[in-house]
C-alpha cells in the first residue's frame, strides 16, 4: 500500500464491523455488567452534504435476562450535532482522535453529560469501551468493557 493510499483510509476505519462483548472484562461502577452483548460501528455514506457518518448499534442482555439495544448516529468531526434524547442529552458528537481512538459525548444544554472512550488494541482485534458518566453531584462513575471483533 502507497503512502498515499494509506493516508486516505479514515481514521475511524479499524472500528467498522461487528464486536462480542467478552463478559469477564466488565467493570462497572453504574448498573449492572450485562450478560452478553454486541457493537456494531457501520459508515454510512450520502449523507446530509456527502459527508460521511458512522452508525453505532449496540445490542446486550442486561443481568435481568432483557434484551436492550440502542443506536445513534454521527458525522465524525468532533461537532456535537443535535440528538433526540430527552432530558439525558440534546447533543451528540462523534470524534475520531486517532487510528486507535474513537470517541462520542452526549450533552445536553451545552454541558457535557457522558463521554465514551473507543480504543483498539495493536492488533485490531479487541476494542475497550471506557464510558464515563458526569452526574450533577461532581462524581464520574466508569465502566469499562471489552470486544474482540467477530469472525
């Protein structure tokens, strides 16, 4: 691959495709672990302006036996962009830091609510989510959790 090929390829790149949550990984300091789940990143192209966005999906069991999933979109630029999520969040912003880091914070009345923390591993094959909450109270509870890529 040509270094000019090479420097084409997005930044968000190694995170398209499908994750297993490995459920021995979970750290949680808000809710419950659940009891398995899946992450999957997509880029969507076409959109408003011909720009690029990436669709997050993500699907789990909660440690109740419930199937939950949720799913957002973003342009990933780092611009928060409006978001229908009630009084949790009214913004949403997507950045792709770097080739192994790609982060969204949800906000809401331009104060910073929730922010998560994407990471790759050198291989590509595992990605940690870090997901920090910001509560009125000062405190930040985290949970972090890991992905190995599906086959």
């Amino acid at each position: 691959m040509t270094d000019a090929k090479k420097d084409e390829t997005p930044l968000y790149a190694g995170f398209l495709g499908s994750w297993i949550l490995d459920t021995s990984s979970c750290e949680f300091e808000q809710g419950d672990a659940p009891q398995a789940g899946s992450y999957h990143i997509v880029e969507q192209t076409g959109t408003a302006g011909g720009t690029t966005s990436l669709l997050f999906r993500t699907q789990w069991v909660d440690s109740e036996g419930e199937a939950q999933s949720a799913e957002f979109s973003g342009i990933p630029d780092g611009k928060p962009v409006p978001f229908n999520g009630g009084d949790l969040a009214d913004a949403l912003s997507v950045t792709a830091v770097s080739r192994r880091e790609l982060n969204s914070a949800a906000f809401y009345k331009e104060h910073e609510r929730m922010t998560v923390s994407r990471q790759l591993d050198d291989t590509g094959g595992a990605l940690r989510l870090i997901q920090a909450v910001k509560l009125p109270s000062g405190e930040q509870p985290t949970n972090i959790s890991i992905y190995r890529r599906a086959h």
